[in-house]
C-alpha cells in the first residue's frame, strides 16, 4: 500500500461543524474507493500568509490514507475537490515510508 495525504483549505464563512462534515465526505469518498483512512487532523481556522482568490483565512485539514491501486482514485478526490464551492485550496501528495 502507498501512503498519502490530502490537506483542503475550507472557506472561512462556513460554519466549523459544516466544514467538519465535508472532511467526513472525503474520508467517505476515500473509504468507499477502498482507501484506508490512517489519520485525520482538523487544524481549524488558520490566517493565509498572503491572500487566496481574495480570501485571507480558512480552516485546514490533513486526511492521511493508505491506496493498494491509486490510478483513479486520486483522479476523483482532486475532481471533487477542485468543483467544490467550498474548498478554496487543496493539495495531494504521497508519503514517504518512515
């Protein structure tokens, strides 16, 4: 299995508890494409270092997840992700073994 993370930046105006529910979409999601959800980190509202499509603070959340077979698996996630209204960034990356 490969590991990897995801880490999505919610738009500042949606309520915590709702911003926490789309983090359990996408463990959903990764679950339901046979994904092995390791560790979720819900860091919170965070201030940007510079502004973002004219946003200057969001709440930041890591999923890390384990794949036997990645090839569209990670095509989905980054398609849901990116035509969400909700996510202003998000960013996959595969983990080193340590």
């Amino acid at each position: 299995m490969r590991n990897y993370e995801v880490m999505t930046i919610h738009r500042p105006e949606i309520v915590e508890d709702d911003v926490r529910s789309k983090v359990a979409e996408i463990e959903a999601l990764l679950k339901a494409r046979g994904a092995e959800i390791t560790d979720t980190d819900f860091w919170g509202k965070r201030r940007f270092a510079y502004e973002i499509k004219h946003v200057r603070e969001g709440y930041y959340s890591v999923v890390q997840f384990a794949l036997d077979d990645p090839s569209t698996v990670l095509e989905d996630l980054d398609r849901a992700l990116a035509l969400s209204d909700a996510v202003v960034r998000h960013k996959v990356v595969r983990r080193d073994k340590s």
